[in-house]
C-alpha cells in the first residue's frame, strides 16, 4: 500500500487545549459564521459594483445622445435621464445600506485585522473609473 509504514500528516493545530474541537470542525466543514458573512458581502458588493458600471456606461450614452439631439427634444430627454438617474442612485443607496449592515455584522464578530470598510457609491465609481482606465490602457 502507498504510505504504508509512513507516520500520520502532523497536525496544524499546535499544543492548544482546543486541538480535539478544531480538529472535529475541520473534519466536519464546520466554518465561523464570519466566513459565509465575508463570501455573501463579497458577492453583494460585485453585484453593486457592475450595476454601478453598467449605470455610469448608461450615463455616458445618453450624455452623448443628448448632444446629438435637436433643441426641441433635449428638454424632455434631460428630464428622463435625470429621473432614471435619480431612481437608478436611490436604488443604488437602498443596496450598499444592506450590505453596511452587513459589513458593520462583520465587522462585529472578526477580528481587527480583518475588519472591512464600508462600502460607497463614489468608492464603487472611483473603482469602475480605474478599471475602465487600466482596459483603455
């Protein structure tokens, strides 16, 4: 048999009085509640993020359409986009709320060290900006 006669692997658990109740999770998939919490806020925040790409690129194509439009439409067409605009950037600010709420959870239960910021609109554009930039480079 392969590894026949070879010791056991070493355990990473170290000397502790716990090593029995570490070892019975690992074995188990047990994982902190902060884990999941970190990989929902990850998600949550990518999906803030490409709607926020996705509203900014919006954004654009409508500011070039309204440079092309005659006189007489660029009133009515203003008025949309900045009502869309302002329902787009309210919906925008109901989600990064629920993902504070649950970074602020977070950051409650981990350690410093691991703490997250909390999440902003202008953060999310700033980012999209440089990653727009960094593709056209």
């Amino acid at each position: 048999l392969a590894g026949e006669g070879a010791p056991f692997p070493a355990d990473d658990d170290g000397p502790s009085d716990s090593w029995a109740a570490r070892r019975l999770m690992r074995n188990a998939g047990a994982q902190p509640e902060w884990v999941d919490m970190r990989k929902e806020i990850e998600a949550w925040t990518e999906k803030i993020r490409l709607r926020v790409h996705a509203h900014r690129q919006w954004l654009h194509d409508r500011t070039r359409l309204l440079a092309e439009l005659p006189a007489d439409r660029i009133l009515e067409a203003t008025h949309a986009t900045t009502t869309r605009d302002t329902r787009v950037r309210a919906e925008l600010a109901s989600a990064i709320g629920e993902v504070n709420a649950l970074v602020r959870r977070y950051d409650l239960i981990v350690p410093p060290a691991m703490q997250l910021p909390l999440v902003t609109l202008e953060g999310l554009a700033a980012s999209d900006r440089r990653a727009e930039s960094a593709a056209n480079s």
